[in-house]
C-alpha cells in the first residue's frame, strides 16, 4: 500500500529552489566533460520523447504506427503511416518542447510529486512495451530506456519522499524541455541535410515538412517558426507555473503590509 506522503500545498520558494537546483545540474551535466556519463541517458531520454511526440501525433490523427527506434548514438526514428503530416512532422521537437513544458507546470502547481512519478512511470512502460522496436543494427534502445525510466519514476513515486520526487521531475522536464529547444535551434541550420542510411533516405523533420506539407517555404523557416513556439510554451510554462504566483504573492505581502500601516 502507497502511504500518501505528497506535500499538501507547494511553497513558492520551495519551488523556485528545487528548479534552481534543477537548472543547476542540468548545466553541470551539459558542460563538465567528465559528468558526459551520466547526461548520456538523458539525452537519449530526450530523443525518445522526441520520437514519441510523432508517435502520439500520428494516433491523434487517424494514422497507423509501426513503432519507434532510439539509436545508442542519440538519433531516433518513427515510423507511422497515413495521419496528418502537417502536424506529425513538427511533433517530435515540439512535442518534446511540449512534454518538457507540461511537466514542468503540472509539477509545479500540484502537490503530488509521487503520485506523478507513478503516473508517468506506468504510462511511460506502457508506451514503451506497444511501440518501442530495436534500432537497425537489432539493440533494443528505445525499449531499454523507456522501461527504466519508467521503472524507476514508479520506484521513485512508491518509496522516495515528495521532494525527492520533484526534483527528478523538474530535471526531466528541465533537461527535456531545453534539449528540445538546443535541437531545434540544430535544426535551423541544418534544416535542409537528407542522409542516406542502410534504411534508406531519411529527411529531417523541416525538410520533411517543407517538401510534404509546404513546399514553397524554405526548411529554414519552419525551424525558426518551431523554435519559436518551443520557447513561448516553455516560457509560459516557467510564468504561470512559477514567476506569476510568485509576484501575486509578493504583490499580497506588500498590500498587507500598507494595510497594517495605514
């Protein structure tokens, strides 16, 4: 049995200090070479939400998925069939923008870390176990990873106090959320590169989108335009969640205090 030991309310310093700590490690992991270990996971992590955003986008549109892949070296690949391209091309860094971006308010705002982890865990398995598929050379990537991150958010959420909790679930969407963002300034300037693999030709998802969906707007342009968006839901994410309650309360603290003096 699941002892509830979820905080009742979150303080908005609490908040802002484990996002602080968040944003902290985050950089270290990105930026101290000897750290590059255990960024690696996370990184993969981001590419798999990546690809699942294509996934997601392709159920959500009538289309039919034949599954995902994760490389060991970070790429990815979805494959799906039939659904709107219009909106399955630009939902893996949007998505992972998204995912990032939700996670980060929804964490913030409610006082279930735990709960959280287990929820996300469970689907996270779930997911993995119908659509994750081995990567071309037959390593199972995207299954490995899917299942312990999603094993160990459901470990997590079981036995590890809240604010443990909230911190992992800040680092995931931190890390999620500016990966996203990094990988799709990338792509601005590699917007146009087709590779050819032993699969065939791969596109990436701007020059996908510019040759299938909208052929007279250069690549370039959709990754700017993506980019865009990517940065708006994160920033109102970080507002609504964190600096707009923040400034109602210090905006409540100041009329109280001329209330007293007056």
């Amino acid at each position: 049995m699941l002892k509830n030991t979820n905080t009742p309310h979150i303080s908005r310093g609490r908040a802002l200090s484990i996002t602080g700590v968040a944003v902290v490690i985050v950089w270290l992991l990105w930026n101290v070479p000897a750290l590059s270990p255990l960024a690696y996971p996370f990184r993969l992590f981001v590419t798999y939400v990546h690809e699942a955003g294509h996934v997601l986008a392709a159920l959500a549109t009538g289309g039919r998925v034949i599954g995902f892949q994760v490389s060991a070296d970070g790429s990815g690949l979805a494959t799906t069939a039939g659904g709107i391209r219009a909106i399955i091309l630009p939902a893996g860094y949007l998505g992972a923008a998204l995912f990032g971006a939700l996670l980060f308010y929804v964490v913030n705002t409610r006082p279930f870390a735990r709960t959280i982890s287990i929820v996300l865990g469970v689907a996270l398995v779930i997911f993995t176990v119908l659509y994750a598929r081995p990567d071309s050379s037959g390593v199972p990537v995207a299954l490995l990873i899917g299942l312990l991150v999603g094993g160990g958010l459901i470990a997590l959420g079981w036995k590890i106090n809240a604010d443990i909790n909230l911190l992992v679930l800040n680092l995931l969407a931190v890390m999620t959320a500016l990966n996203a963002v990094m990988d799709v300034t990338k792509l601005i300037r590699h917007s146009g590169v087709v590779m050819v693999t032993n699969n065939g030709i791969v596109r990436n998802d701007a020059a996908a989108f510019s040759q299938e969906v909208a052929s007279w707007v250069p690549p370039s342009v959709w990754a700017v335009l993506w980019a865009a968006i990517a940065i708006a839901m994160i920033g109102a994410s970080v507002y609504y969640s964190l600096l707009r309650p923040w400034l109602n309360e210090r905006l409540d603290a100041r009329q109280s205090t001329q209330r007293n003096l007056t």
